[in-house]
C-alpha cells in the first residue's frame, strides 16, 4: 500500500470540541506495520511534525495531569523511613546476586 493511501485512511482531525477518527487502531497498526521500512519512517517524521504545530490547551494539559496523579493514587499510607529504607536494603541485597 503506496504511503500517501495510509496516510489518507489513517487521518485524524481534530478540533476543540470534537475527535473523528477514520480508522481503527489495529487496522492502522496492521497497515503501518506492512509499509516498507523507508515508508515507516517517513511517516514518523509526518506524525512527528503534525504534533510540533499542535497547541497545546490548558484543558488537554490538566486532563493529562490529573490522568497522572490517578495512576499514582493508592489505598495504602506511603511507607515510613524506616520501611523505604529495608526496602531499598532488600533490593541491594537481592542485585547483589
């Protein structure tokens, strides 16, 4: 499949209210994964110079941060010196080998 026919199915526009995707992501991985090598990357650098001129919102940057903060949450009390420092012990001993 000549590049410019995956780039075309694989478009993505975007808006502030709205996201359209034409094409599903293991599609797109199927097709991508089918170029040539020389093809892949040029697609990279097309991928990577759509994204240098993307701005940025404060919106998109509290989402991505408050999606962060959420992976890090924990039922559990974060541990006491002490326990960080038989943890780090037990780890030294256990590369040691």
């Amino acid at each position: 499949m000549p590049l410019a026919i995956a780039l075309e199915s694989a478009t993505i526009e975007t808006d502030s209210h709205s996201q359209e995707q034409s094409m599903l992501s293991p599609e797109l991985k199927a097709q991508v994964l089918s170029l040539p090598p020389d093809d892949r990357l040029t697609l990279i650098a097309v991928i990577v110079e759509s994204l240098k001129n993307r701005t940025i919102t404060q919106s998109d940057r509290s989402s991505t941060i408050q999606r962060m903060r959420g992976l890090l949450k924990t039922d559990q009390p974060a541990p006491t010196d002490e326990e960080v420092a038989a943890m780090l012990e037990e780890r030294r001993v256990t590369n040691a080998f």
